[in-house]
C-alpha cells in the first residue's frame, strides 16, 4: 500500500479491501493438478465456474462433495466447470487418495496462500465461489453449499 492510503487506514479506520469479491472479476490464477499439469482460470474461459475451497481433514466439506459430484454430472455438459481448490498443508500425498476414495469427478487443483488472498482472504473452509460467464465473481458462499443451492445459481447463470 502507498503510505498516504496506510495514513487513512490508520487514522480514519478505513476498510480497505485488497481480495476480488462479488461484482468483480475473479483473479486469474494458474495452479497444478495431480498429473503436474497448470490449469488456469482463463482454461474455463466463457463458462460458469465453480471454486470450492476445501480440505480433505474438513467435516462440512466432505459432507458436500457428493452433492458436487451430482451436480459435475448433470451441469459439466451444460458448460459449467466445478474446480475443487484444496488448502491440504500435506498436498498431494492427502488429496490423492482421497479423491480416489470418493470418486471425484470434476477437476481438483492444489492452492496456496495466494489464492486464498486473492479470493477473499479464506480463512474457513469449505468457500465456494461462483463466477459467471464473463469472469465476474456473481456469488461467495461460507459452508456446506448443498445442490439445490449450486442448481439455483446455474439456473440463473444459464
């Protein structure tokens, strides 16, 4: 931050917010799958994304990971992406087995503290958030995000 707007924060208390949020475009990003391959956000250019932040040791994360699978199958032909970001401190050693373990379907990507910030500064998992066709984040949802929930948003975006 410059120091005049460090000066304002300090003096006046203003909220200065450094993250993408609702209404605007989401922050690109490039991360790796299992495979070592980078998958970008501009990959999914020109479809409904989803990004769920989550881990394997969370309880309410797992909880909603069937309703994504279902959801991936009905709405991946339809031009929806869902794209599981997870913040394991134990990468790929804890997520690999897990994904096979549960039959995840739709593509799973390794975060960092980067894109924590970037997408508003996560700090509880499970995030969902949702971008829209032209990249612009539309929603941001802390806790289980069901699949009437996901179904809801689609059939808005669609």
């Amino acid at each position: 931050m410059k120091p005049l707007l460090i000066a304002l924060v300090l003096v006046f208390g203003l909220s200065v917010s450094l993250h993408a949020q609702k209404g605007e475009k989401a922050p690109p990003f490039s991360l790796k799958n299992s495979a070592g391959e980078t998958i970008s956000l501009s990959d999914f250019e020109g479809k409904i994304v989803v990004l769920n932040f989550w881990a394997t040791w969370c309880p309410p994360c797992r909880a909603e990971i069937p309703d994504f699978i279902r959801v991936y199958d009905s709405y991946h032909s339809k031009g929806v992406e869902i794209v599981g970001i997870s913040l394991d401190h134990k990468g790929w050693d804890a997520i690999n087995p897990f994904v096979k373990n549960h039959k995840i379907n739709y593509p799973v990507l390794l975060g960092n503290a980067a894109i924590a910030r970037a997408y508003g500064n996560i700090r509880s998992i499970p995030t969902t958030i949702i971008i829209d066709k032209s990249g612009t984040i539309v929603n941001q949802h802390v806790g289980i995000m069901t699949e009437k929930q996901l179904i809801s948003m689609f059939d808005t975006l669609l």
